[in-house]
C-alpha cells in the first residue's frame, strides 16, 4: 500500500468519525422533566437568543413571530414547532447568525415546556 492509498484510508475514517458525531440528538426517550417549566422562567431567554433574533423569527422574514408568547401560540398549535426544535433539532438552523444548536439542557427544557402544555 503506497502513501497516497494509506492517506485516502485514513482521510476517509476520520471524516466518517466526525459525520457520525457531528449531530448527536437528545434521546427523545428520556424522561426527565420533573419541575413544572413556563416560557416566562425558562423559555423566553432560549427563544430571544436562538430564534426571535433580527431576521429570522422576529416577525418580519421567517414564518411566525417569536418576539413573545401571544405572538409564538400559533407555532405551538403548529406540531411542526416540537418536531423541527426537539425531534429532528435543525433549529436553529446552521447558517444563523445567533447559536446555531440548542444545548443539551436547553432541549430537555424545551420538551418538557412542550410536554407540559406550554405553560407561559
């Protein structure tokens, strides 16, 4: 095996290693939520900071408005919200100019928020 082989091996490992890690999702199995969560105490920083940012769900380009609770309640009746923010976890999307993931705790609030009724 010549160099060039070796490095075609190795290169294609590695990016076989960092695809497979690349979007861990949260097990939607998981049964955590033990506290009752509200979208005044736990959401609203996580919406403000990583969705109704200027140019996206602000009211003015992407679909719904997330400035605030009333406005956000027909995304919530929408089952779209839970599936794109919990399930399939691509949003935010890459390209924001804000956080481009949620974290780990911020998705366990967001589905337990979602779970519990979406308490404001």
């Amino acid at each position: 095996m010549n160099k060039k082989q070796r490095f075609q091996i190795i290169l294609f490992f590695t990016s076989l290693l960092i695809i497979s890690c690349a979007k861990d999702k949260l097990d939607p199995n998981i049964d955590v939520c033990t506290e009752e969560i509200t979208y005044n105490q736990q959401i609203r920083s996580i919406v403000n900071t990583s969705c109704a940012y200027i140019g996206c769900h602000d009211g003015s380009s992407a679909p719904g408005n997330y400035t605030n609770f009333r406005a956000m309640q027909p995304a919530l009746d929408d089952i779209d919200f839970m599936r794109r923010v919990v399930e399939t976890q691509d949003m935010p999307p890459s390209y924001a100019i804000g956080p481009t993931t949620l974290s780990i705790e911020e998705l366990i609030l967001m589905r337990c928020w979602i779970q519990g009724g979406f308490k404001e």
